[in-house]
C-alpha cells in the first residue's frame, strides 16, 4: 500500500450513521468492546456481532494500564488483554477486521498516551488505513488537541471530545465546535459501570451540549438495560452501551453480546 493517501478518510463516518438512524425515527446505538479481549479474534468475532445485531457504531478500546475513566468490569478486561500480550498496532487489525466485514462506522476509544507514543499523524494514518471512522479521546481537551485536530483534517477522521454535567458553557461551546461527528455525553462524574437507572444529568448534558451548537450528542455511562436505552433514546441522538457488553463477552462470549446488543437495539427503536 502506498504510504500516501490522496483521499484519506474512513469509509463511513459516524455522522452518516447517525444521521441514517435518525432518518428511521430512532437513536444509533453504539457498542463498545475492548481489542484483544479475551483474545484478539475473540474481541473481532464480538466486534462484528455487535454489527450484526444492530450497532450502528462500534468503539474498540485500546487496552491501557493506567486507566482513569474505567470501571472495575472494563479494567479487569483490559488488564487480561495487556497481560495476554496485547500491543496497541492490533488494534487497527480488530478495526480493520469489523470494517472489512460490516457496514458500522468503527471509532477507537483511547486515553490520549498511547497515540503520542506511537505519533499522532502515524497513529492517525494507521486508522484511516483500517478504515476507522475517528477517535475518541477521554482524557484529552480541545485546547490541547491541536495535534491531533490537524492530524484529523488530514486524514478525514471524525473527533469525538467529551461533555460532561460539570462543564461549563463556554468548555461545552469549545466541546462543540472541536468535535466531528459527535460528541459524547458523560451521564455522570465517575467511572464507567451499570448501575440500575440512568443519571438524572444525563438529558441537561444533550440540552446543554446542543445549545452549546453540537449537531449530534450521545450519550454513555451507566447504559445497560433496553429500558434505560429507550429512555436515553427519548432524547440523545445515540445510545452508548460498554460495561454491560464486556460482561456478556466475559460470560457468554461472542454469543452473549449479539443477544445482549439485540435487545438493547429493540430499545433504541422503541
């Protein structure tokens, strides 16, 4: 392959789907599932089923040993992932893999270190390559995101910063117009995990983002059952679900997680 790109970019973006979504009277749902858990092509196989049943977006995590937004079900994931060898370039295979197979707008979820260590543009050139549709990025902010901002020009790759209930109008002003795609809704302060309701915050953070002039808004933490789906549904503009499926991979495998992906799509829908 030619180490240059005349038209980079992914071959889907995830406000395409989004959008798709909405033009069916529904939110996208998007999945999250860590690469290289339990094991490379088990993390692909779980990828795909996630597609296959009704995700409209799909997030790889890149393993990490010092999370700081990881609940203990996702750690312990990614800690098996590391311990097995894991090394974060497979992680464009998993992208690459789930792209070649379905038609889901793949994004990679990743604390921003291992994207300075391998190079921002050869990180970014790596993922277009996979076919990614962008990143999202936890612990980095837009007013240090320069970098990687032009490195997504370049590329054509979708950025994905977060809001959260404690952001200010003028960092949620900023959230927005430094995010393409979408921008991802925190429902609470915390780690991720389900919990057995949805936080009260979570609707003010989409009204919040969007008055802030955020096209799109989804939002994620604590998303585990086709209820809490639904309600989410009701106002974000995409449902995101991690916890809940890394624990059907953990005890179903790939298996668990197309069923578990198929009753929260009902939910989306509903």
């Amino acid at each position: 392959m030619s180490e240059s790109l005349t038209q980079p970019g992914p071959r889907v973006t995830t406000a395409q789907k989004i959008d798709a979504a909405a033009a069916e009277g529904r939110a996208a749902l998007i999945g999250y599932l860590p690469a290289g858990y339990p094991t490379l092509q088990e993390s692909i196989d779980a990828g795909i089923a996630l597609a296959q049943n009704g995700c409209d977006i799909i997030e790889i995590g890149i393993p990490y040993s010092d999370p700081v937004m990881d609940g203990p079900v996702i750690q312990e994931a990614t800690s098996l992932a590391l311990a097995n060898g894991f090394h974060v370039s497979q992680a464009f295979d998993v992208v690459r893999a789930i792209t070649d197979n379905t038609d889901a707008a793949v994004v990679i979820m990743t604390y921003w270190n291992p994207v300075l260590r391998m190079g921002v543009d050869t990180f970014a050139k790596r993922l277009a390559d996979a076919g990614g549709a962008g990143l999202i990025t936890p612990d980095l902010i837009p007013d240090e995101a320069a970098e990687w901002i032009e490195a997504s020009d370049k590329y054509g790759l979708d950025r994905i910063f977060l809001a959260a209930p404690t952001s200010t109008p003028e960092r949620l002003a900023l959230v927005a117009k430094s995010s393409r795609g979408f921008v991802y809704g925190v429902s609470l302060m915390g780690v991720t995990g389900a919990r057995s309701e949805v936080s009260h915050q979570a609707e003010s953070v989409v009204q919040r983002t969007r008055e802030a002039g955020a096209e799109r808004v989804c939002v994620g933490i604590g998303v585990s059952t086709p209820e809490q789906a639904a309600e989410i549904a009701r106002y974000a503009d995409g449902v995101i679900v991690g916890t809940a499926l890394v624990a059907a991979l953990r005890d179903g495998g790939a298996n668990a997680v197309a069923q578990l992906v198929s009753e929260l799509s009902q939910g989306v829908h509903k």
